[in-house]
C-alpha cells in the first residue's frame, strides 16, 4: 500500500481529470465527490478504480461530457429522466431527489431513469431516503452482459445490482447494496488488477468448469445468485429498470468498457417510501433497531464472527477516512498516475 490519501486531495484531482475531458466544474465536482464517498463507505470496486473507465468513454465520444438531464415524462408520484448520456451519477442523484420530493408529497416516489451510464455503487442512492426516514430502493440493468440465462451460454444478462435502505436509530441505517451475481464484476477486476485468484464458484467458462483467473473472464461467464433465482431476480431488475424506462435490456446492452465510442442507454430506477404513510417513523425505526439488536445478539457458529446488520459500520469507516485518508492499493495508485499523464493534470 501507499500512503494515505487526504479526501479532498482525491476529488480534487478527479474535478481535474473530469474539467480536462470537458465536464463542467459543478458536475465534475458531484461525480468526484460521489466517488470518493464511494471509496470511503467501503464500495472501493465501485468509487475511484472506476475512473478508468470513464476517462475512456469521455475520451472516445462514448459518453457525454456535458449531459443535460432532463425530465421525460412525470406523474405526481412517478418520473422517467434521461440522463443524456452523461456520466451515471448525475441522472441517479436527480432521480433520488426527485424520489424523496414524491415521496414527502403523496408516500411514494419511483424514478426511472433511460439514456444513463455506469453510476457507482446503487448504495449512494438509498442512503438519502434512510437519512430522510424512507426506506429507499435503487436497481440498475449493469453495464455489461457477463451472465447467461439459468441453462444457456449466451451472455444476455448483466450483475443487475438493487440496494436497499431501512432507517434505524442506530449509527448506520440498514443498507443491502448486492449484485445478483455470485461476485459483482468491479471485484474481479480489482482481482485482475492486483494480479490475484478468484475463489471458485465466482465464474465458469462455457465448457461449465470453474474459471479462477480474472484475466480470463472474458473466457467464461458470472454466475447468479441462487443458480435459477437469481436468474430471474436479475431479469425481473432489468424489465424495471430497462424495458419499463425505454433503456437496453438483454442484446441491446452496450459493454461499457470494451466500447467507449457509442451510448449505453443504460437503465435504472430509484424508489423513495414514506414511512410516515405507514404509522409513526420513529415507532417503526426503533421496530427495526430491535430486530435488528436481536440479530446481533443471535450466538454465533464456531469459528465465526459475531452476526452484523447490511451496512453496519459505514459510518465509521467514513469518519475514519476523513480523518486519517484513504489507504488505495498501489496498482489503483499508478493507474491514476498513467491517467494524470494522459489528460495533461497535475499528479495525485
């Protein structure tokens, strides 16, 4: 490892690598803020080791660097965005807004979005309703096609990633942010890019033997979550967040890495409920903080760590980064370093 990186160093350097690909000051510094917020809750595959892939796409014409995001159509507890093919971030943070504004009107708000790209880790946009006592729900069709239909070998299906977030009076609100892949694809190229294994079971390639190396990846293809269940959780994402908006689902999904020239049209959706629709927000969070006390209280297995809550201890971790740094792997660290170069900014 290097040393520490300072917060605000980080996003400062990610508002000069954005400004020199031609994204405007105030956008640049949501997307590097949202980032590095990324890198310091704990998504590390999903926050600054993505840059890469965005440089690529704005560099190539793939992505637009100055995105108008804009309202499609709209009902008073339902809106379609379109994100312009501007970077995934933008579209996402309008629709969360827009989600708890519905939903501090009528007790719900669904946002979907067509025309986004690849937006980080779907935590960053449940996590305002938990804070705003809503539960919040955000899904997204991924940004590639790795997964095969339960049974076939045609790559039509990506990680198809859904958060969820409940509010609780404890630190942290209950935040389940998953893939509904066996491994999401960020960590196997963390894998590949720190020259490491994958463990069994992450993949297989198309003769069904398991796949261990992450340079081979491209061999082989993800497996869902649950073999048939999660197939078909992951179709249900992408008829909700792509088809339902108008964005790619299936043959039409652009692979956001290996095609930086043409629009992803990728889909999301972001959901905001009330909880003052349902009784007393306060009585249900502290329902939930109880339930969730008995799970933690629940004697673990041999051998085992003691059971913790989705999302536990995120807060912390991001006190502790604002206050000692970021600790990024030294492979992640020459690959800002190329990428500094590239685009003419000064060095991290």
């Amino acid at each position: 490892m290097t040393d520490p990186v300072q917060a605000h160093d980080l996003q400062a350097f990610l508002i000069r690598v954005f400004g020199a690909l031609g994204v405007p000051e105030d956008d640049a510094r949501i997307v590097a803020d949202m980032m590095v917020d990324a890198d310091m809750l704990g998504y590390d595959t999903h926050g600054v080791f993505r840059l890469r892939q965005y440089v690529n796409r704005l560099r190539d014409g793939g992505c637009n660097p100055t995105a108008a995001v804009r309202i499609v159509t709209e009902s008073m507890a339902t809106a379609v965005i379109d994100g312009d093919n501007g970077l995934g971030h933008l579209a996402l943070k309008t629709a969360t807004e827009l989600a708890i504004a519905k939903a501090k009107q009528t007790g719900i708000g669904w946002v979907g979005v067509r025309g986004g790209n690849h937006a980080g880790p779907a935590a960053l946009y449940v996590r305002p309703q938990a804070k705003a006592g809503m539960a919040g729900f955000c899904a997204a069709v991924g940004s590639a096609n790795h997964v095969a239909p339960f049974g076939g070998t045609d790559l039509l299906l990506g990680t198809n990633p859904i958060a969820i977030a409940f509010p609780s009076m404890d630190p942290d609100p209950f935040v389940l942010d998953m893939a509904t892949t066996v491994a999401a694809v960020g960590k196997i190229k963390v894998l590949a890019q720190r020259d490491e294994a994958m463990p069994e079971g992450w993949m297989v390639g198309r003769d069904g033997r398991p796949l261990t190396d992450p340079a081979k990846r491209s061999e082989g293809f993800l497996l869902p979550i649950g073999g048939p269940k999660g197939y078909g959780l992951s179709l249900a994402i992408g008829l909700l967040a792509g088809v339902m908006n108008g964005a790619a689902l299936g043959a039409d999904v652009v692979d956001f890495t290996k095609d930086t020239e043409n629009k992803t049209n990728t889909g999301q959706f972001v959901a905001a409920i009330d909880l003052a629709a349902f009784g007393d927000p306060d009585t249900i969070a502290k329902a939930a903080t109880r339930v969730f006390a008995e799970l933690r209280a629940s004697e673990p297995l041999p051998d085992h760590e003691p059971v913790r809550i989705p999302g536990e201890g995120r807060s912390a971790a991001l006190a502790q980064c604002l206050a000692n740094g970021l600790d990024l792997h030294a492979a992640l660290r020459r690959e800002l370093d190329v990428i500094a170069d590239e685009c003419d900014v000064a060095r991290l």
